[in-house]
C-alpha cells in the first residue's frame, strides 16, 4: 500500500481537475495527491497527525475529524487496493472518478462545517 501511495503521489496532477482544484490526504505519514501541484512538504510540517487537504473556490481548508478522513480513504480505496505494477496502467481513470468524488465530499464538507479555513 505504502508504495502504491508513494507511486500515485509521484505522478503529480491529473487532468480530470480543474487548474486550481488540489486535493491532499495524508494517513500515517504517507501522502496521496490529486489535482494541481501542492507543497505537500510544508502541509506536513504545519498539520498534525494525518489529514485532507483541499482547495475551493480559491479558499484552501483542512480537515481532520476521524469520520470524515474514513470516508476519504474510502475514496481511495480501489486506488490503494491495486498491485503497484497496475496503478500507471489504470491511474487516469481511477483519478477521474475518485477527483469527481473527492470534489462532492469537500464541498459537503464546507457546506456542513466539517472542513475549517487552513493555516
């Protein structure tokens, strides 16, 4: 799972997502990206603990509240679920799908209080 992480992070944006839409979620250290680039780096030094990262509408929030990072690593799940060696073949439309899906958990998230403003 770690270098299947590790692999997807690696191929930096997709093209599914909008040019300002970025999504990070970090579980135990190890951190998925999707959309435009982020310094995943300098998040991790300033969050705690694991956590999702996410811009909207120019606004950038965070969250990290148990429930809501499961269901983002739900998300994830058939992503991380793959042998590495199939991750490059099918990555484009797995990022497609999980992109769509990340961007309608994030403005639930927004909508209902959960994500707060990022430092």
């Amino acid at each position: 799972m770690k270098a299947t992480a590790l692999l997807i992070a690696a191929l930096g944006a997709s093209l599914f997502f909008g040019a300002s839409d970025s999504w990070v979620y970090v579980h135990s250290g190890v951190s998925i990206t999707n959309g435009a680039p982020v310094n995943v780096k300098a998040l991790k030094q300033s969050l705690d603990g694991d956590f999702f990262w996410f811009t909207q509408g120019g606004k950038t929030y965070v969250v990290s509240d148990a429930a809501s990072l499961e269901r983002v690593r739900d998300l994830y799940a058939p992503i991380l679920a793959l042998p590495q060696s199939e991750v490059a073949a099918r990555i484009d439309a797995l990022n497609a799908s999980t992109g769509k899906q990340l961007a309608a958990l994030a403005e639930e998230l927004v909508r209902t209080g959960k994500a707060r403003p990022a430092p």
